[in-house]
C-alpha cells in the first residue's frame, strides 16, 4: 500500500547559479516542492468518503496513518483529508508543546490557570426539557435570562448561566478540539493515488517539458 507522498513529486531542472557551475550548461536537478497535491472536491465534500477519528495523546499524522492504513508513509493522506497545511499549527500539539507553549504565551501561573479569558452559557432548559440557552454558548458576566416557562405557568428568570472560562481552559480546548479529524476510507485510497499521479505529472505543450516527471530551463513555471 505504500505511496510516500514525496516520492510523487515530480522534478526541474534549473541553472545551476552556484560557484560550481561552470557553464549555462550545467543544471540542478531538484524535486518541485510547490506541487501540491489534494483530494479532488467530489470526495473532500462528500462525508460518506471519511470516518471520523480521534487523535490520541501524542500521536503524530504518521501514528495515526500506522493505526488507520498499517503505513506511516501515508500520513499525508490524513493530513489532505483535513486540509491541513501547516502541522506546526493545524495539528493538535503534544502535551510537553503544549504546556511550552502556553507557560510562553502568558507571563504567569495566575494569569494561565485564574485569569479569565471569556464567559460561556451553561444550560438552561423549562421544565418539560425544552432548551432556552444551550450550553458553551459565549454571554457576558453576569448574564440572565427570562423566559416563560408552560409546565410552571409563569415566568422565570434564570441569572447565574455565566460560567468563567480560564485562558487555560480556552487555550486546551482549542488544541482537543483539533483532535477530532476525518479520515479517508481504505476502500478509497486507490483513487486518490491514481488522482495524485495526474495531479503531479506536467503537461505537454510547454517547451519546458521534458517528460511527464521533469521540466527543464532558467524560468521554470513551477506549477505547469
């Protein structure tokens, strides 16, 4: 099943400006890292193609590809079904990063773990359960609500929903929250190599072109 992504991309040759050059002659050959490939809309936007996964603890994009293929050399393949770019921020950190991270983010302690970084709803329901304010939605300190409640036949006002959250609190959660991704069914996977291998290979036509897998000259256009 192995299909490193790297392997895919397709190569240029380009003029070799370095001190060892020693003619317009002499090229550098190098891999064209501005290919980039991508799940074709059709798939991307059609969740019957994923099944949702939960990044545990530490686990890098090739852990998880270990877990769903049996082949870490398909991580990429996770991290294109989540459109993700960049993992240093896109993917949920470890929890040493984690903890150096937010320890740099803010200058104390009390200011991580008691400073207050908004207020959010707790539930607040009648009582036949029908839901007046759900909860996590954000309110401000001291927010109250009232409303009319049928089982009770009268009004009730309900003025403790805010419910503080800590810039630590915030801060976890947005790192959790980037541990539930999507991934691509096996049954899928064949599609998207044979899409990555057209993706990957240049046209014709282009008097750059050299072959399906290499273009050559002193202007290369990268993306041809």
């Amino acid at each position: 099943m192995a299909n490193p992504y790297f392997n895919n991309l397709p190569e240029f040759e380009y003029i070799n400006r370095t001190k060892e050059g020693r003619s317009e002659g002499d090229y550098t050959t190098v891999k064209n890292f501005f290919k980039r490939g991508k799940l074709r809309e059709d798939i991307f936007q059609d969740l019957t193609f994923f099944t949702k996964f939960i990044v545990e603890g530490d686990d890098r994009p090739d852990n998880v590809a270990t877990k769903v293929y049996d082949d870490p050399t398909l991580d990429w393949v996770v991290l294109m079904a989540n459109n993700i770019v960049n993992v240093q921020s896109e993917w949920p950190m470890s929890q040493a990063d984690f903890f150096t991270y937010v320890t740099e983010k803010y200058d104390s302690e009390e200011t991580l773990y008691s400073g207050i970084h908004h207020y959010e709803s707790r539930e607040v329901k009648t009582t036949d359960g029908s839901i007046i304010i759900p909860r996590g939605e954000k309110v401000g300190v001291g927010q109250s609500v009232s409303y009319y409640d049928d089982a009770l036949g009268q009004h009730v006002r309900a003025t403790d929903i805010a419910i503080p959250i800590t810039n630590f609190d915030y801060e976890e959660k947005l790192n959790n929250d980037k541990r539930n991704i999507f991934i691509l069914k096996i049954s899928y996977l064949n599609i998207v190599f044979d899409d990555l291998e057209e993706i990957m290979a240049y046209k014709k036509g282009s008097t750059q072109y050299v072959s399906e897998t290499l273009v050559q000259g002193d202007n290369i256009r990268l993306f041809d």
